[in-house]
C-alpha cells in the first residue's frame, strides 16, 4: 500500500474497495444478525470507529458500497 498508495493511489482505490465488500459479504455470511444491509452497514461503520486501524487498508477506504 505505501508503494502504489504514494505512486498510483487512484489505482490501488478500487482495490481496497473490493476487500472492503469482500470482508462485508464474509461478515454477512457468517453472522445471520448482519443480513439486511442497513444493519451491516451499520456494525461496519461501528467497526471502523471502535478500531480505524484495525485493517491497513480503512484508513483510505471508507466503508463497502452496496450491490
């Protein structure tokens, strides 16, 4: 990320974003209380307030779009 984030940061955007909904959908899978997207989207932004470093890649990215 420090590489291509200093040389080719709007290259690498669209890629963090597709780990963000894939981290998403994992989460949405694996917990049957995160189905309705409205409430994933709201642990997720809970998430990324409790622990904004808690994946390299939030700090740039802000939170998965819908499908």
């Amino acid at each position: 990320m420090r590489y291509y984030g200093a040389f080719y940061r709007t290259a690498l955007h669209p890629l963090l974003a597709r780990i963000n909904n894939y981290l998403m959908r994992w989460s949405r899978s694996k917990y049957k209380r995160l189905k309705v997207w409205k409430t994933a989207i709201q642990a997720w932004e809970r998430a990324v307030k409790l622990r904004p470093e808690f994946f390299a890649h939030w700090i740039w990215v802000d939170h998965p779009r819908p499908r």
